[in-house]
C-alpha cells in the first residue's frame, strides 16, 4: 500500500513534511499533492478545486499499488472527486477534511454565522484577487495546540489561495464507494464541513486530541494511523 496526502487551502505540502518521513522510515511509499489552486503550487496560476481533483487523480494514475488517499480540511473536497471511481484507491481518509456530497460545495455545508461554533479563517483579499489568511487568525484557529516555535514556522510557509473553490461543488462523492475513515481532532476549533448525506455508520470515526492540523501537531499520530490503514 502506498499513501496520498492532500493538504488543505492556504497550506502546502511542507505541512505533511513529518508525516511522510515518519511513514517513509517504515517502509511506505508516499506522494504529496501541490494543489494548483494555491498560489505558488505546480502550475503557473492559481488553478480550482476540479484542477486540484485531477492534479491527484494524476498521482493515483501514477501510483503502482494500491492507495490509502487521505485530505486534510479543504483536500477533503478534493479527494472526495479526485477518488470517484479510480481503482487504485482502497481507503478515504478526512484529516478534520469536509466531505461533500456529489453537486456541494464547501459554502453549502459551512454553518450560518448566527448558529456557528468554533473558530472562523480571517483572510484579506489581495490585489491578484487571492486570499491570504491573517496570521492571528492561523494562530488561533489551525496552530493553537502547537508550541509557539511550530507555529510561527508554519505562519512563515502559509500561501494564498483561491476563493473560488469554496462555491465550487464537487462532481462525484467518492466516499459512497471507496471505505472512509474520518478523523476528528478533538479540540478543533473549525467547524465540520460535513454532507448531511454522510452515513455515520459507514464511517469509521477516529478522534485525536489535536485542534485542526493535526498533521503538524502531532505528525507521529497520523503517521502511526495511516500506516496502520
């Protein structure tokens, strides 16, 4: 088996740096997506959620054994169509990642303000039309259960991203097809972007005590949990 990750909107794929060694010291392959839609990825301009879908439907192609493909926060959409019916995937895996049905988009599942818990992403819109998330903002809701050195280095390495794939529906939901773990971090300070759809007892439910990047906090956990699927 080998492993996909996918980060999440304004990340990059230095947020799985840990995981994958942790996960490559014993023995399992890894390929990390640099989704387009991020300012600064592979393509020449900040691309959308379906071009970040094929971006890793091209890793799955090319992967040469079967595939536990797991997205973090945002990445959830993303694995969510990228994995619709690609043979090479065995399990889904949501690191605090959204899971939208087939035509949702990430505004549909988001609750309305008056009724939200938790924490919301602070951003500023910047002159090419980007976004860019605040660094008290990032502080606050995604690195709070890191040590203050940790979190500063990944403020330092955040890049802007695309508004546009928040209104963007996903155009299949693969997790009605493909075995799905979703991880819960207990003192996650976002709220859950799940499908109404979503049949809970179809889902295996794993809870780690980390706030919303646990890839980053506690790398060894997710690392010991995707080597264990």
């Amino acid at each position: 088996m080998a492993v996909v990750l996918v980060h999440g909107s304004f990340l990059g794929p230095w947020s799985w740096r840990d995981v994958v060694a942790d996960l490559e010291g014993v023995g399992i392959a890894c390929s990390v997506a640099d989704l387009p839609s991020g300012f600064g990825g592979i393509r020449d301009a900040a691309g959308d959620l379906h071009d970040d879908a094929a971006l890793v439907r091209e890793l799955l192609d090319a992967a040469i054994e079967p595939v536990v493909l797991c997205g973090h926060s945002y990445g959830g959409a993303v694995i969510t169509e990228a994995a619709a019916g690609h043979p090479a995937v065995r399990r889904l895996v949501y690191l605090c990642g959204a899971m939208p049905d087939a035509g949702q988009s990430l505004t549909d599942l988001a609750p309305p303000p008056a009724v939200e818990l938790g924490a919301r992403e602070a951003v500023r819109w910047r002159a090419d039309g980007l976004l860019e998330l605040t660094a008290d903002s990032a502080r606050e809701a995604l690195f709070h259960d890191c040590s203050a050195a940790r979190a500063e280095e990944a403020i330092s390495l955040l890049r802007p991203s695309n508004p546009v794939v928040s209104g963007q529906g996903v155009q299949a939901a693969a997790w009605r097809e493909v075995p799905a773990t979703f991880v819960r971090g207990v003192a996650d300070r976002m709220p859950e972007l799940v499908s109404g759809s979503v049949r809970w007892n179809a889902v295996e439910v794993v809870e780690l005590p980390t706030g919303h990047c646990p890839h980053w906090s506690r790398p060894d956990l997710v690392a010991a949990l995707l080597a264990e699927l």
